[in-house]
C-alpha cells in the first residue's frame, strides 16, 4: 500500500494545514493535537503515519517538521477531559492546535484537513479525512508531532510519578499498568472518567 502523498491536498485551497491527535485511548495523560501546514517544496522524506514509525525516527522527522513548515499543537488537560470527555476534549486540542498554527503563520489557513470523520465546531473551512494519516502527508506529518510531543510529555511525568512504566506504555491500560494502577492508586494525572480508574477509586 502507498504511503501519505498530496493527493488530497491538491484537491483543496492553500495554504492549508493538517490536524491530527495523540492521546485518545491511554488511562493518564492529556490529549495533544497537532497542525502542520507543509511546504511542498521543503517536504521532509519519510513522513508517514506516526503509528507505522519507531519513536527515533518519530524524533527526527519531528524536528525536520518543525524546521521546514509552520506547526501549532493543543492540549485538552486530563481535568478537561474528566470535565468534557474524551471526544469534546480532543475537538478542543485540535482547535487548539489550528490557533497555535495560525498565530506562528500569521494568518488562517484555508482549509483544514482532519484525521477521523469528525470535525471540531470552528470558524475553518475543513474536511474530515478517515485513516487520513496514512493517505495524506499533511495529516501525517500533524501525527508525527502530536505523538511526539505527548510521548515526550508522558517520559516526564513518568519521572514525576514513577512506578506505571509511562517510559513505555505512555499511559495505556497495558498489563503492566493496571497492576501498578491497583498497587499504586491513581496518580494525578489519571483520567478519572476511564472506566478502569473510575472503577478503582469506586473500590
């Protein structure tokens, strides 16, 4: 199967940026989503979507995204997430996300292409774009950032409140979690809302 082009893109207006998100699933943890509005003359080789990447070269085409486009990244709080949940909470980080992009670019793009089939409710002419991680490089390129960053978020809480092995499962209900889950109690940084937290604090 072909990896993320500008197939998409160049069926729509520019500039135009490519939102993604990172976060959804894990028990700890904000969500984090990105905007990158691509040059497509400076493109760095080897954008793909972010799951299909090991995390040392997520780092580096992190850095080579920021270096040759304009990014914007948003974060729903895990208090937010509790507040509004999970979905609400990342229609906030995307939206964000495009306000951080739109103050580095100094101006709006003209259409937001988002990984999903949902869109946030904002001002932005946009197109939900399903597994558009994998078939657009905008969107893709937004997928590298976003996992980046909220994995780097998480070796640092990890350092903060040791003992759930965020280092490594970045705050997925993995086997290994859960049982430090039960030993441990929840951290502050535990989504309250998520069953098995929710569950446990019940207890």
């Amino acid at each position: 199967m072909a990896g993320p082009s500008f197939r998409i893109e160049r069926t729509h207006p520019a500039p135009l940026a490519g939102v993604d998100e990172a976060g959804r699933g894990p028990l700890a943890g904000p969500v984090v989503a990105a905007a990158v509005m691509l040059d497509r003359r400076r493109t760095p080789k080897g954008i793909d979507d972010s799951k299909k990447l090991c995390a040392r070269r997520r780092a580096e085409l992190c850095g080579e995204i920021r270096g040759r486009a304009l990014v914007g990244v948003g974060i729903a709080t895990v208090a937010e997430i509790d507040t509004i949940n999970i979905y609400h909470a990342t229609m906030l980080a995307m939206a964000r996300a495009v306000d951080a992009l739109i103050a580095a670019a100094g101006h709006d793009p003209l259409m937001v292409l988002v990984d999903g089939n949902a869109l946030p409710k904002w001002r932005h002419p946009a197109v939900a774009v399903v597994r558009g991680d994998a078939s657009c490089l905008s969107i893709a390129a937004a997928s590298i950032v976003a996992k980046h960053e909220r994995d780097r978020m998480m070796l640092e809480y990890d350092a903060a409140h040791p003992g759930y092995g965020w280092a490594s499962n970045k705050g997925y209900g993995t086997a290994a979690h859960l049982a430090a889950l039960g030993a441990l109690g929840p951290s502050p940084i535990h989504r309250r809302s998520f069953a098995p937290v929710r569950q446990l604090l019940l207890i």
